[in-house]
C-alpha cells in the first residue's frame, strides 16, 4: 500500500521538474534530485551535480559518483599542484532508482562495482566495456589524487547511499550492508566507510531541508559599528567556524575570496611560523586578519550570528589555521586572537567593491575578480530581461528555484564563446574549469566591447546543440565530446563563414539552425571524430578542429 510520504514525494517529484526541469528524462531527473539533497550541505551548482551523473548503460548500479579532496569538488581537469598539506579524501556513491522498495540486487550489483573499481591493483582500463566510460573516468582521477598524495597517508572517507521510493527495507536487503562495507574496508583498510538507505520519507526530510546559511562566530571582544563588527577571535574559535565536525574546510565559505591558496609562499610562511610560536606575539598582532561579508550579522553575548557568509578576505590565513589545528595536539589551551572584520553590506556594489578592495594589494589579475566585471552584471541583466538566467553569483538562481536549463554559469558561458565565436571548441571540452585562468584568453571571451546578444545567443546555441545530441540518444560520453564541436561547425555552416565575427553571431536567426542544419553538421563532424579514433582524447585535440576548419573549407586554422 503506497504510504502518505510515497505520494507527498511523487507529487513533489511532478511539481518540481514541471517549474525547473520539463524536458529532463524522469530516471535522470530523479538522480540529479537524490544528489542534490544528499550533497545539500556542499552546496554544488547545477553543473556540479550533473558532471556527477553516471547512470546509464554500464553504470555497475552507481548512479552518481562525487569526490572531494579537502572540501574541493575535483573535476576532470583540477591542478592537484595546489593541493597542499594534509589530505582528506571524501567519496560518495549514490544509487537512485525510483522503485518503490530496496532490492538485494542492488546491493550485489553495488558490491561488484566497489570490489572491481576500487582495487588499485586492477587495471582500471580494461573496465571498459564493463563499465561505462564517465565511471571509469572518475574513478581513474580518484586513483591518480590517491597514488599521487600516498606519501602524505591521505585520510579517505567512502560514503554509500542507496535512495528510492521506497519505505520498508527487507532483512534480506538489510543484511547485505555488511559484506558491502567489508568488501570496501578490505581494499581501504584506514578508510571510514559508511551506508545509507534513503527512503521517501528521507528524502522528504531533506528536501525540507534548507542549505546552512547561519553560522555561529563565537569572540573575545567586538566593537560594533554601522552594519559591521570589528571582533578579536581565538582561533581556535576561528578554525571551528571556517571547518566541518571533520575538520575539512567549508570551501563554500570562500567562493567570494579570489584567490587560491598557496602554499609555500613567503607570506605563508610567516603566518605558519607565528601559529607554531604560541609564546610569541597575539597573533593579530602579526596578521592582517580576515573579512567576512554577510547578508545579516546579529550579536548575542559573545557569539556573533551570521547569515550568508563569505569570507572575502583571509583565505591564506583560513588555511594556514586549519593546518595548523591539524597537526597541533594542544588546542582546549588556546589563548591567541586573530582579527576579524565583518560587514553587511547595504548594496551589492558595496558588496563587490570591498571584495575588490580586499583583494587589490597583491595585484590579482582582473580574471581572478571576473564575477564582479561590469560586463558580467551586465550579461546578468541582458538575459534575466530575456528570460534566461545568468549565474554569476553561485547558485542564485538556482536556489530562486529557476528553470535549470535557462540557468547558465560563468564557465558554461565561457566555453560556449570559446567554441563559437573563437573557433576553439577544443579547449572548451579540455579545460571546463580553468579556461578563464589567463588573462588573455579572460579578455577574448569577456569584452566589453561585443554586444551583448553574443553571450545569450552563444548560450542558446549550445543549449540547442546539447538537447539535439540528447534526442539523438547518443552516449553520454559523446554529447560531452561533441557538443562543442557541433555547436562550432553549425554556425559556420550556416554563415558560410569559418572566422566569425561577433556581429555574425549576434545576427543569427536562431530558427534557422533547424534540425535539418544540425544533422548534416553532426554527420560530418562525427565521421571524423570516428575517424580520429572517437575519444575524448580526439574531442581535446588541436588536430580535430584543424581538419573541420578544412572540412569547412577555409584549411588549417
């Protein structure tokens, strides 16, 4: 009999895709949702949550695979060069399937995959065929991150979740559990692995849940000004606000601060020497301390209540304390202060000018401080006017609850510039999350001097491109590896042109890329991607883009 929390979970199933997600399948929609509520606290962006998705053909019954070293989503082309110090390891796999109950098949299909994938003295390679090839990819990089930091004894922590419908769980299923976390204990013996069932009921509870945007700031001594704190904190204090209860950093907390953390640098250095000096100095007296911006800071007592946090300035001295409380034994006998600024601002152009001001003394390229350009609040402004969301600040308009396929980040954005209007659809698929890093390819894709109806039809294009792959039912593997192409080749056919100029982009008439048009580009870019070996190697490759420029007539561009 269907219990009340069943057809609550239905009905909110319905509702939800029909305002955020119509044209998604229901199987995938309801992996994007599981994943969403599970990973509710790391506060992934629409993109993050759907690179994580492997549920398909040869999924092994994984439907969503993440990992994070260190509080960091690792993606397909992450700088493990910048990951320094201790290294913690967190991996979640997710089953999702949208049945009623919990079936003992899953299990034993789950223990296969854990029993084959994560046995390092497997060749991961020869999966292929077993699995399919966007599993086989993720866990290929989580045994690079694990065999490079070997020598630093990462800690690994391997989390299991099996999610549907259902309700009751059968003692049969039940009692799989334990062989299930045994198969995984004998190949990670130090890891903290663990298991979850989530029912309807769950994931009701869940989805009610809403994201920590209230964070305790406990203080020495605080100085109240107009809509800001100027408070002395111990830092140990400190290290329990900026840290999970394992320790590992809230890197969502950061995602205003620019720059990354760096290591070994002098100024490091020094703030490393002074926390392991506790009968030196106060340590504010030494440090320039952090900023933190808020939307709403009240105090109470001697603990500061803050909504919405970020901290805009002090990612060097964050990291530097969390290490330092890592590897330090005495921390209840803590005494020192670290000097902490907190402000509300009253504007967002007061926002973004103290996280530019925090950030001007080092001189910081301009495509480290890119979403708080101009031209990115006004691409902002130009789509929302039409509809169409753009997601400069993370995760806005997807906690407004807009449709996710008119959503469109900073990187997704970016990449469909590079591919359109630069003819580089190459880099777009290699470097996904580093393609802005230098400035000069920063300013070819964001220039103030384009109009502003190249990044919406740029956005349109791909989007266009992607869901006629999908119809296509083409493996997952290969809308990612063909979709930048494809939306390079059908604009050039259609203008019969091969270098673009940005007004040739803007003056497209976007129904005039019909399916006609796109089936005769996939045609002829897929012969050569099959020619060339059909990889993702291939769809990364130079040589690619110089024979569809030749195929396009214009020889190697």
């Amino acid at each position: 009999m269907t219990t009340n929390d069943q057809l609550i979970l239905s009905e909110f199933l319905q509702q939800r895709k029909a305002e955020i997600a119509q044209e998604m399948d229901e199987s995938k929609f309801f992996e994007i949702f599981v994943s969403e509520q599970i990973l509710k606290d790391l506060d992934l962006s629409w993109d993050e949550l759907e690179e994580g998705i492997v549920g398909a053909g040869g999924d092994g019954g994984i439907d969503s695979i993440y990992f994070f070293i260190n509080g960091v989503l690792i993606h397909e082309d992450t700088d493990f060069s910048n990951l320094k110090g201790d290294i913690n390891i967190v991996l979640y796999i997710i089953q999702a399937k949208r049945s009623a109950g919990f079936s003992e098949d899953a299990l034993h299909r789950l223990r296969s995959s854990m029993s084959d994938l994560l046995n390092l003295s497997n060749d991961i390679k020869s999966f292929y065929g077993v699995y399919n090839q966007e599993l086989i990819q993720i866990m290929e990089r989580l045994r690079v991150a694990y065999r490079r930091f070997a020598s630093r004894l990462p800690k690994i922590s391997i989390q299991l979740y099996y999610a549907t419908q259902g309700i009751e769980i059968h003692p049969n299923v039940e009692r799989l559990v334990n062989p299930l976390r045994d198969c995984v204990l004998e190949l990670f013996s130090n890891a903290e692995v663990s298991f979850e069932f989530t029912g309807a009921r769950n994931l009701l509870e869940l989805a009610r849940k809403k994201p920590k945007e209230a964070y305790e700031l406990h203080f020495t001594d605080a100085i109240p000004g107009r809509k800001s704190y100027v408070c002395l904190v111990n830092i140990m204090n400190y290290y329990r606000f900026i840290t999970d209860k394992n320790g590992i950093p809230i890197m969502n907390l950061f995602d205003a601060n620019v720059r990354d953390y760096q290591h070994d640098v002098q100024v490091n250095l020094g703030i490393r020497e002074s926390l392991s000096n506790p009968q030196g100095e106060d340590f504010w007296w030494l440090n320039n301390g952090v900023t933190i911006i808020c939307s709403k800071a009240v105090s109470s007592g001697k603990v500061l209540n803050i909504e919405n946090p970020q901290v805009v300035n002090g990612l060097q001295t964050s990291m530097e304390i969390i290490g330092h409380f890592k590897s330090s034994k005495i921390q209840s006998s803590e005494e020192r202060c670290l000097l902490v600024r907190v402000i509300e601002p009253e504007t967002e152009a007061s926002y973004e000018r103290i996280i530019v001001a925090t950030n001007s003394q080092t001189g910081i390229p301009l495509a480290s401080l890119k979403a708080n350009d101009q031209i990115h609040r006004d691409i902002e402004d130009f789509l929302k006017s039409r509809d169409w969301y753009y997601e400069r600040r993370k995760n806005h308009y997807k906690n407004e609850q807009k449709p996710l396929e008119k959503i469109i980040s900073i990187s997704y954005m970016a990449q469909a510039v590079m591919a359109i209007l630069l003819g580089r659809p190459n880099d777009a698929r290699a470097r996904p999350s580093t393609l802005l890093k230098k400035q000069e390819d920063y300013q070819k894709v964001f220039n103030d001097k384009y109009p502003l109806n190249l990044y919406l039809v740029s956005a349109i294009i791909l989007k266009s491109c992607e869901n006629y792959l999908r119809e296509k039912e083409l493996l997952a593997k290969d809308i990612i590896n063909l979709k930048y192409h494809l939306a390079f080749y059908v604009i050039r056919l259609y203008t019969k042109t091969a270098s673009l100029s940005p007004e040739q982009v803007t003056s497209v008439q976007l129904d005039r890329l019909d399916n006609i048009l796109l089936e005769k580009s996939l045609k002829e870019i897929q012969f050569i991607y099959h020619e060339l070996g059909g990889n993702d190697q291939v769809s990364k490759s130079h040589e690619f883009v110089e024979v569809l420029f030749t195929q396009l007539g214009e020889g190697n561009k």
